[in-house]
C-alpha cells in the first residue's frame, strides 16, 4: 500500500507542474486552427530550407545572377525573358510574366532572375533575422527585466526611465536612425566589429528596438514572483540572490517567453521587410523578401507578381505566427480572452 | 493631485532630455564619423568645413555641442537644413505636419468606427459565425505589411482597375492640402486612410472584444444582469464605456506615435510629404540637423500624448487617482 500511495503522489506532482512549454504543446494539439497555422508556418520554413535544392534541380537558374539576355523554352516555343513591353507608353523592355512551369514558375524580375527561387532564398534571410532578432531581444528584455524587477530601487528607476526612453520615438524612426548609422559607417563597439552589409546589422537594430515593448511584461512578472511565497521561502533560508534569480524566477518566467515570443517574432518580421523595402536593411547581394517588393515597386504596374509573392509570402507568416500566438497565450495566461467560446 | 502632476512634468523633460541626448549621442558621437563632413557634404572645401565646425561648436566637447543643437532648435530656431541649403528646419516641419495630421486622423476615425462597432458585435455575438469572421478578417489585417499593401492598392487603384468605375476617381498619389481643394483632399486622401487603418482596425476589435468579454465575469456586469436589464443596454452602458477605459489608453499611444512620424511608411508608399516622409528624407540625406528636429518632435508628442492618456486616465477612473 505504500508503494502505490507514493507512486500516485509522484505522478500527481508531475501533472501539477508540466511547464510552459508541454502546456503550450497541448493547447496547440487541442486548437485546430493553431495546428494548421503550425502546419503551415512549418512547410514554409521547410520549403525556404529547400532553396538551393528548388533552384539547382527544379528551376535550373542561379538566382543570384542576372539574366536578362536569356531565354526559356515553353511548350516548345523559345521566348526571351525580357519582352517589349505591351505598354505602348513605355518604350521598354519587362521580365516575363508567371509561366506556371517549373522554370520561371512565378515570372523573373528585372534583371531576369527566377522569383519563386529568389523568394525561397529571400525568406530564409527573412525568417533568419526575424528569429534570431526575436531570440535577441528577448534575452536582453529578460536581463533589463529580471535586474529592473529583482533589484529594485534605483537599478529599476534607472532602467526603466531607460526603457521610457526609447518607448517614446516610434519605433520603426528609431530602427531607421539606427540602420542609417550602422550601414554607412558599419559597427565598431570595441572588440565588436560589422560590416555595413552583415546580416547581423539588422538583427542587432530590430532587437534592440523592441527591448522595451518585451521588458515591460517581463519586470511585472519578476516583481510579482519577486514577493511570492516560495521566494520569501528562499531568501530566509539563505539562498544566494543569483541562484535565487537562476532557479525560481527564470524558470517561472519562461511562459511570459513563449507567450512574447511569436509576438516579438512577427514584429521583427514586419520590421525587418520594412528596412529592407527603404533599402536600408538587408544588403544587396544578400536579399530578403523586404528587397523583393523593393524590387517589384518599378515594376508594380507591368508585372505586379514580382511584388505580391514577397508580400503575401510575409503576411502569411506573420498570420501563421500570429494564430500561433493567440494559442499559447490562450493556454498560459488564465487571463486571456482571445478565444473564449 | 498638484503634487503628482508636477511629479509627472519632470518625468516628462527628463525623458525628453533622454531622448535628444539619444538622438544626439546616435549621429554626433559615433565612433569613426565626423559630423562635419556629413554636413558639409561631399567635396566641401576647407573654409566650408570650418566655417561648420565654429557654428555648431564641433571642435569642443560634446555636452557643449549638445547645448549649441539644443540652443539652435528651442530657443534661436534658425537651424538650417544642410541638403537644401538656408531652409530652415523648423517651419519645413511645420508644413509637413498638416499633412501627416490630415492622414492620421482620417486614419483614426475610420479605425475607432469600425473597431468599436465591430468589437462590440464581435463580444455580443461571441463564439458564434459572426464573432469568428470578424476575428479571422481581424488577424489577417494585422498580418499585412502596410507598406506592401499601400503598393498593391496604388497598383489596383493607378494602373490595373482605374479605368473601371469603380477606381476610375482615384487622384494620382500626392497630397492636395485641404484650404485649395477640399474634395480633392479628400479624394487624395481615402486610399491611404484605409490602408493605414486596416491593421489598426484588426488590433482595436480584437481588443475590445477581449476586454469586453473579460468584463462580463465583473460582479457588476453580474448585478446589472440580476437587476434584469437587457443585453443591449449591458453592453452600451456598463461594458462598454468601462472597456472605454483601456481603449482610449492604446489609442493616446498609437495616435501620438502615428501623428509624432510613425506613419512613415504609408506617406512613402503614397507620396504624401508628411513627417514621416520628411524624416525619412532627412536620413538619406543625413541631413542631421533636420534628423534632430524631426525625431524631437515625433518624441515630444508622443510623450505629452502620454501624460494627457494618464491625465485622462485618472479622470476616466476613480480608482487610479492618487490618494490623498
């Protein structure tokens, strides 16, 4: 009878303390709509990881040098990929448009590249930065947070001033001043040395830009834990602040995390596209589905394709993470009320 | 309530002060670039540059520096522009800003109607078809990039529908200020006011009917159901306006931010010469001292915005005021 006794314990104790990341796990397999957006956002990483494959094997082109005297062969009929253009008005030549082939699937852009491989390699720029800025920020609003919210006192007020601060230029001015310096100048912070044209430029500037939007939430959190019970337990028994820090508060803010982020993911994206369309994010040769529809802006009017793919590529990342978000937050916080039935 | 207000006036200077020194520390004081040679531009002769090192104190320190900008923005406000030689900053803004205020509230009114009458059926009707649309088309305009949808509609509206009826009255894109035409202004204007409101609209329905839901487990919803007043009134009277609360705040941010230069990539995308697109000029051109006025400017009102959210704050809900 006892074995059985300590046997039920142990399994209840386990049930009582699955963490965030099971509980989100869970909520996820019971949400339908956020299994499909996983689904989905899952198959675009994938097929973005496929690039070089999709171009060497199914499409046949280097995607990175210009083609424009080239030519396909489309139902046995050769067509140049720079065609006058229908447009009496403009005396000129544009890409060719969507053939539906495995070749030039979505049409080429204006130096006669093929979209659709461009845009699995630009999305892999894209996702790229818009992880790891995520990952990076999140880890800088978890140090401001956890030292603004634990300490307390002046190393709050002087944190959090800080974060006021830089809350109160918009934020997308904010990342601009910063990649105008950077990318003319490049970043010399002492041992710490970028080109103007690395992609960790980018990453750095968007995980900077919203420490405080991610901060904010992570302070209330460790201030609310700060005054717990089990805490208060801690410190009378002598348990050093950091290992404190280390094995109460952190473990117990990780849903604040997973909850931030897809939300800091999406962000980041949505940012990242934007820099890039002012031409001020990621370099060329490098591209990212930002410099596609920077590409397709001239040609928005004759062949809007080379815009729209980027642009719906971005927005349906950003809905898939989006769903995602909704979901582990619906499962974490008690609070939330996003979908209620 | 003096006391805490004057509390909160210091705050706001001191991070007013945080701000410029920012912006002043990011272009005067970084590592490896001379601000004298990115004002006086490219093949400036000799005499140029020091005649621009003597006027903005280059060859002294930095706080001094930082005082001579300030002097020449607040107090003097001759600062001159550097790409347009002899324009001066402050009232090149003050023409832009008309046009960014006529984009943004347009904006904003489009987006509160339809968020707080969207968000309001969204929570009456929760959990059922209606509510579950509205949240779907929702999501999906938080999910478009504003820019990118800016160009599609440009591409819809310019070129491949505009000899249909239905887009055939859309101006070509650029601004037509209101005191010349007034019709043209607003047919000028209605494109990029949809555009820029979508994804608010998406963010302020979600929003509300979360908060309207949160508020229907409050005792008091729960007494004025008990006293048997119909749904209806519930909603419009009680639920609403106490959901008013949180609303008003996020929009005081939103509307300071988009008003103060956050709207930059609509007014690039549409031509339209507002603050956002003066910024944006100013920092291809480098033109710092334009930088510094206009990234002043965005952060002052986005920080007197938030003191007058928290003011109305405090008069929207007892329960927040200091206590005496």
């Amino acid at each position: 009878m006892p074995g059985l006794m300590k046997t039920s314990s142990t399994r209840s104790e386990r049930l009582a303390s699955s963490g965030p990341w099971k509980t989100a796990l869970t909520g996820l397999a019971r949400d339908h709509t956020a299994r499909l957006a996983g689904l989905g956002l899952l198959l675009i990483v994938l097929a973005c990881l496929m690039a070089p494959f999709y171009a060497a094997h199914i499409a046949h082109t280097d995607p990175f040098s210009a083609n424009v005297a080239g030519s396909i062969v489309l139902d046995g009929q050769e067509i140049d990929l720079m065609q006058p253009d229908d447009n009496p008005l403009h005396l000129g030549l544009s890409p060719i448009g969507p053939t539906w082939h495995t070749r030039y699937l979505l049409g080429a852009d204006s130096q006669g590249r093929d979209i659709a491989a461009r845009l699995l390699y630009g999305g892999r720029n894209s996702l790229l930065i818009a992880s790891s800025s995520a990952a990076l920020c999140l880890a800088l609003a978890t140090l401001i947070g956890v030292a603004a919210g634990f300490l307390g006192g002046v190393a709050d007020a002087v944190l959090s001033r800080l974060m006021d601060i830089m809350w109160a230029v918009p934020v997308y001015l904010f990342a601009i001043c910063l990649s105008i310096v950077t990318i003319t100048t490049g970043l010399h912070l002492g041992p710490l040395t970028l080109e103007g044209n690395s992609l960790l430029v980018p990453v750095m500037i968007i995980a900077l830009v919203y420490v405080p939007y991610a901060a904010r939430p992570i302070r209330a959190r460790v201030m609310g834990l700060k005054s717990a019970e089990f805490v208060t337990a801690a410190r009378c028994l002598g348990v050093p602040r950091w290992r404190i820090v280390l094995l109460d508060i952190l473990p117990n803010i990780t849903d604040t995390l997973v909850v931030l982020g897809p939300l800091v993911m999406n962000m980041a994206l949505l940012t990242e596209s934007a820099l890039s369309f002012l031409s001020i994010g990621v370099q060329a040769p490098a591209s990212s589905w930002g410099t596609m529809i920077q590409d397709g802006e001239g040609l928005i009017y004759t062949r809007p394709m080379v815009a729209m793919a980027p642009g719906l590529a971005i927005a349906a990342v950003v809905l898939c993470l989006n769903i995602l978000g909704d979901s582990f937050r619906d499962c974490l916080d008690p609070r939330s009320t996003s979908r209620e039935p | 309530m003096l006391r805490a207000l004057i509390t909160r006036l210091a705050q706001t200077l001191l991070v007013l002060f945080g701000i410029s020194a920012m912006v002043f520390g990011v272009f005067f004081a970084t590592p490896g670039m001379d601000p004298t040679a990115r004002i006086a531009g490219r093949g400036a002769s000799p005499q140029v540059m020091e005649t621009i090192r003597k006027e903005y104190g280059f060859d002294r320190s930095l706080p001094i520096q930082y005082a001579i900008m300030m002097k020449k923005l607040f107090i003097s406000r001759d600062l001159a522009s550097y790409a347009n030689r002899g324009e001066r900053v402050v009232p090149e803004i003050l023409r832009a800003a008309p046009v960014t205020a006529s984009l943004v509230c347009g904006a904003a009114f489009i987006w509160v109607m339809t968020s707080l009458l969207a968000g309001t059926l969204a929570a009456a009707t929760k959990g059922r078809m209606v509510d579950r649309i509205i949240m779907a088309l929702g999501m999906v305009g938080i999910s478009i990039p504003v820019f990118w949808l800016g160009e599609v509609m440009n591409m819809l509206t310019q070129s491949r529908y505009h000899d249909r009826w239905w887009f055939a009255w859309v101006p070509p894109p650029g601004y037509v200020p209101l005191t010349q035409n007034p019709w043209g202004w607003f047919l000028s204007l209605v494109i990029p006011w949809c555009v820029l409101a979508l994804a608010f609209t998406g963010i302020y329905s979600r929003v509300l009917r979360g908060d309207l839901i949160a508020l229907s487990h409050e005792d008091f919803i729960r007494t004025a159901r008990a006293k048997g007043l119909s749904p209806t009134r519930i909603m419009l009277r009680h639920s609403l306006r106490m959901a008013l609360i949180g609303y008003t705040a996020l929009f005081g941010m939103d509307f300071a931010q988009l008003v103060g230069g956050g709207a930059l990539m609509t007014e690039v995308v549409f031509g339209l010469p507002g603050v956002g697109h003066l910024t944006y000029q100013a920092l291809s051109n480098m033109d710092l001292p334009l930088i510094m006025a206009t990234v002043m400017y965005s952060a002052t009102f986005v920080v007197i915005a938030n003191t007058l959210v928290d003011a109305l704050h405090m008069a929207l809900d007892p329960r927040i005021r200091p206590n005496r």
